[in-house]
C-alpha cells in the first residue's frame, strides 16, 4: 500500500482501530509532511526539508465549527476529536490556544466525545505543549524503542535526541499520558531491525516503568510505509509483550 496525505484541516470522521469514529484535525499542511520524526514506517511518506507554513489557528477553528454543527445536526457526532495528521501536531506554534478553542467547541457540540493528541514525544520541553497535552483526555505518546541505536534507526529524529531525555518528559506527567509503540521488523539501508528483540524490549519496559503510564497502547503496521522491507509482527507476538507490560502492573491494549 501507498503512504498518503490528508488534504484537509479537519477529515473524517476515519473508522479508528483505537479512538471509534474519529473525527481528525490536521495542524500541517495539506501537501507535505512535517515533522520532528523521520519515522521508517510513517503512512504519510518521508519527512520533506522545505519550509513550514502551518494553518492559521482561526482557519482550524472555523473548519472543526462548521464540522461539528454539521455531525450534531445529523446527529453523526465522533467518539474522539484526534490531532494527527500529516506530521507532529504539537509543533503548530498555537498548539495550546488550539487545544483550548476545541475543547470548548467539543463541551459545546458534541460533550459526550473525547479529545486525543497522537504525539512522538519531541516537544515535551516546551511549557506550551505540556499544559496542552494535560487538556487532553487521551494524551498519546510515543516510545517505540528501548535502545538510542534503534530509536535513531526507527524514528530518524531531526535533531540529537537521547530516549532517557524523552522519558525524564514522559515521567513528568505522572500517570497522565498513555504510551504507543508500534512493533515491527525488517531491513532498512543494510540495517536489520526489530524492536521485538530482548536487546530493545527489555530496556523498553524498564522505560515503561520509570513512565508508569495510564495505558500503553501495542500495535504494529497496518498501513503503507515509506521503507518497504518492513513486515508486521503477529498478533500472538504483541499479545506476548502485552503479558510481559501487564506482569509489571501497567495496563496495555493491543490493536
């Protein structure tokens, strides 16, 4: 399958393995990707270097406006409004006024649906986007290695970034923030990866520990990706590290 973009500020609602009906609010463009990450298995293709021109803040309020007036007027309202989009959310500049303008508009038209941030974990050193991400009701976060080497490998970020650093932020939400980790493996440039392996999963639920989170959400590809040697792992194997989370107390749910 093809990665793709999504071409409007506000789409769906897309049928969610993990949030229902999900109504989406894009914060990037809707022509390019942009992003912290560079991740291999990413449904929205690689990580273009051009210039970044977010939505004005007061566009996606109008958009998600008319969007829920309409839902609640056929009476078609999403179970959850989810940032995602092409690229990471929370480097929109005006990410928590955003945050704040659609909570309101959710209590407003449609208060039985929840809010989410689907985030990689890059920008949790700024003010802004903590206060944010403690507004929503599912705050998602991702930590999809146990070890720099893969981290660097699987997520490619943009600037050095060590995964302790990334959990020392995780750790500071106390309970508030549910980790996702996409499993995989496959070979990428000569490399062979697999953060299933004991090397990365055993310093990855050390990592879960420190974070104690809510919930850690266990999936693997579903969608296309960028690099092509990827292959997704069985359901029997992320049921297996699901037990290995849930011995340690933390509750899980595999997709």
């Amino acid at each position: 399958m093809a990665t793709f973009l999504f071409d409007q500020m506000v789409f769906g609602p897309v049928k969610s393995r993990r949030f229902g009906k999900s109504l989406g609010i894009n914060l990037l463009p809707d022509n390019k990707k942009i992003c912290s990450f560079n991740c291999l298995y990413c449904e929205c293709g690689w990580t273009g270097k051009s210039e970044s021109v977010f939505p004005s803040a007061g566009n996606v309020k109008e958009a998600l406006k008319d969007r829920l007036e309409t839902m609640a007027l056929h009476n078609d309202l999403p179970d959850t409004i989810t940032f995602a989009g092409n690229g990471e959310p929370t480097l929109h500049p005006d990410f928590l006024d955003i945050m704040k303008f659609t909570i309101a508009l959710r209590d407003q038209h449609a208060p039985l649906s929840k809010v989410a941030v689907l985030s990689n974990s890059t920008t949790l050193d700024r003010s802004d986007v903590k206060e944010a991400l403690i507004l929503a009701d599912y705050n998602v976060l991702k930590l999809d290695a146990g070890t720099d080497k893969t981290f660097n490998l699987i997520n490619n970020p943009s600037r050095p970034l060590l995964l302790k650093d990334i959990v020392n932020n995780l750790k500071a939400f106390q309970r508030n923030v549910i980790i996702q980790t996409l499993f995989f493996r496959g070979m990428f440039a000569g490399e062979f990866i697999d953060n299933s392996l004991a090397v990365d999963l055993y310093p990855w639920l050390d990592y879960l520990c420190e974070i104690a989170p809510r919930e850690v959400m266990i999936y693997s590809l579903e969608r296309g990706t960028p690099a092509l040697d990827l292959k997704k792992l069985s359901q029997e194997e992320l049921q297996a590290i699901s037990m290995m989370v849930e011995a340690r107390g933390i509750k899980t749910q595999v997709y």
